[in-house]
C-alpha cells in the first residue's frame, strides 16, 4: 500500500453504513419487493406476454414479447451529485456533464448485463425548487452531458420528468434518475446466466474510478482531509484533486457488448460492479464458487480513499469497484477475445477468475479474500 498520502488525524476508520448506506438494512426491502411482486408478473398474460421468471432479482427486468425480449430498468444516482455541487462552490466549474453520464450509466450499465440493447432512456430530474434550473450554466451542462451519453450508447432520449419538489429534495439539491428500455434480440443474447457453468472464465472490465458507488463514505472522508476536496492525490500520475478524481465520469459498457455480439460472443451471464462491491461476483442464483487470480489495478483514487479511511481490503472489495467495473462471465475459449473486444473500444480488460464448482463464495486468491454467498442479500 503506497504511503505518500495524507496522514490522518482520526484514527477512527470510515464505514459505508457510518456514511448513511447501510445494505442490511436496504437489501432485506428489495428481497420483501420481490416477493410482492412476483405475482403482478401474471397480469402480463392478458396481453398475450409472460415475464421471464428468472430475471427478477437480476439488474434489469425481462419480458417475454414474442419475437424477441423486452429488457427494463431505473436507476438512481445517488448522492454524486452533491460533489459536484462542493466542487462548483470550490472551482466555479459545473461538472454536470459528467453528472449526466454517470446518470445514465447507472441504468445503461445495468441492463446489459441481461443480454440486452439499449433503445430508450428517460429522464427523472428532481430538484429542491425552481430555482436550481435558473443556473443556465448548470442546466446546460446537463442537458448536453445527457444527449453525449445517449449518443455513445446509440440510445433515444425519450422524454422526462422535471419536479421541483421543495421540502422533499434539499434547496439547491437535485435528484437526478434515469430509466432504460432495452431489446434481446435474438433471444439467444438473453445472459440471465441459465448456462453459466464451472470452467466459465471471469473477464473483468476497467472502471474509470469511483464510478457513483461509495460516493457517501467518500464524501465524509472530504470532511477529514486538510484541503478536503481540493486535496491533492500526490500517488496520482497526472495532478488532480481528490474532487475532480471522484467526478470521472462512469464508464458506459454497452458498445462493448454491442461489440462482443458483432463478434460472435454471447457471454453466460454479466454484472455491473456497483454497489457491494466486488460481491456483486455472486449475484447469480446458483451456488457456485467464483475464483479470482487477478486483481487489476486499483485507481488512485479508490487507493487514496481506501487509506485515508482505514479501510481493509475486505472492506474495500465488498464496497467499490476497486479498479473492475463490469464482470463478464464467457466460456473459456471465449475469454482472450472478450478482453481483446473491450480493449479495442477502449477499456482495459482482465482474464481474471474462473467459475468452480462448489459453495457460493468468491474468493480472491492474490489478496487472500474470501465472501460467503451469504454476504450478498439482494434476491429471493
């Protein structure tokens, strides 16, 4: 671990669930969700469409239409956006082009990983009153960060909602959402991981950084550091501010997968490394062990965090992304050409772990870290 970071003052080591994002409390809703939900699935009968059962609990939900599926999905940002608010105070930029990307990220990033090609995208722009859309420069930084995301994922923009919803979202505050539409076709793209089997290879994807998980406990780190946002990250290889590293925008995954079914690869099954971390590994229903054998490396801004905050590698793992923002999960002949796809659209890419036969766990053997299935409660 490098050490020519800030020395801290407080001893104290940070914690997601200190931060406000407590996922044993969060994660037993979304199971009690999907429980309810389970049987409204049936109401689709009436139009002649069944839901694919299998893909409740995955990241995006699918619809049996006939020819082809229908994939959807929304997400939240979260409370990135709040940094870029400190930082405008602090620089005069807006960052919110970035902002936007991120946005959209979250709800893009998460569709594919069902095998699926993004059409449409919406809008949820809830801000703590009018007067948040007034800032000209803000708003347009915006509108055309979200129409260049649209535009690198060959998506629509279909429309949105703009509240301001004063005593609900803070004054000076916005929420900002997106909701994706997406189609499998053919059908055999669908990757809910129904043949995902042992000896299929774990390629991962590079992330560009924090990407918009652990934001909170990152945000209460800046309240710790000397120069807080403006602190520099003496470790990194360009000069940059601790804000301006958290604000790189989220990398958008789906021209990879656009590329990989161009190529002829139809991965197993897929997960977006957000929340939980690297846990996300095990997100697939079955019990079966996921060994890792390489770990990329980590961005020096999830490096900085992880020392300021005195956080372990257990810690870290099972709350970012760590350097891997995207898992793929391909037959093993497949594994060398998946990496080679995403390096030609620009992302660095990992042979990093295989599936095994075995207990749900995820082991990574250069770190000697190993998480029970247990650990990841998001599905039924």
């Amino acid at each position: 671990m490098a050490t020519d970071f800030t020395d801290t003052t407080d001893p104290v080591p940070l914690s997601y669930g200190g931060s406000g994002v407590d996922y044993h409390v969060i994660d037993p809703l979304k199971v009690a969700a999907q429980r309810a939900a389970a049987s409204t699935g049936a109401w689709l009968d009436g139009h002649s469409f069944s839901e694919v059962e299998s893909s409740r609990g995955e990241s995006a939900y699918v619809v049996d239409v006939g020819p082809f599926y229908l994939a959807s999905i929304v997400e939240c940002l979260g409370s990135k956006a709040m940094v870029a608010d400190a930082m405008r105070a602090l620089t005069g930029k807006t960052y919110y082009a970035s902002i936007a990307q991120d946005t959209i990220a979250m709800a893009v990033n998460d569709l594919i990983t069902v095998g699926a090609t993004p059409l449409v995208v919406q809008a949820y722009w809830a801000a703590g009153g009018s007067d948040w859309f007034a800032d000209a420069a803000r708003a347009k930084a915006l509108v055309e960060g979200w129409k260049r995301a649209c535009d690198h994922c060959k998506v629509a923009w279909g429309g949105g909602e703009t509240p301001a919803l004063a005593g609900i979202v803070e004054s000076g505050r916005i929420d900002l959402a997106a909701s994706c539409t997406g189609i499998v076709s053919p059908k055999e793209r669908l990757s809910l991981g129904a043949h995902l089997t042992p000896g299929d290879a774990i390629v991962l994807l590079a992330s560009s950084g924090i990407h918009a998980n652990g934001v909170s406990l990152a945000r209460d780190l800046a309240s710790r550091l000397p120069q807080g946002y403006l602190t520099p990250l003496t470790a990194s290889a360009v000069p940059i501010t601790y804000g301006e590293a958290l604000l790189q925008p989220t990398l958008l995954y789906s021209p990879i997968t656009e590329a990989l079914f161009k190529a002829g690869i139809r991965p197993h099954y897929a997960a977006n490394i957000t929340g939980h971390g690297w846990r996300k590994l095990m997100r697939h229903r079955s019990p079966f062990t996921y060994r890792m054998h390489t770990v990329p490396d980590v961005p020096a801004v999830l490096r900085f965090i992880q020392y300021e905050a005195l956080l372990s590698d257990r810690d870290a793992y099972g709350t970012f992304n760590m350097g891997a923002g995207f898992a793929l999960f391909v037959a093993a002949e497949d594994a060398e050409r998946t990496a080679a796809v995403s390096r030609k659209a620009g992302v660095d890419a990992w042979v990093a772990g295989r599936v095994e036969t075995g207990d749900k766990r995820l082991i990574i053997e250069p770190l000697g870290l190993e998480y029970d299935g247990s650990e990841l409660g998001l599905r039924v």
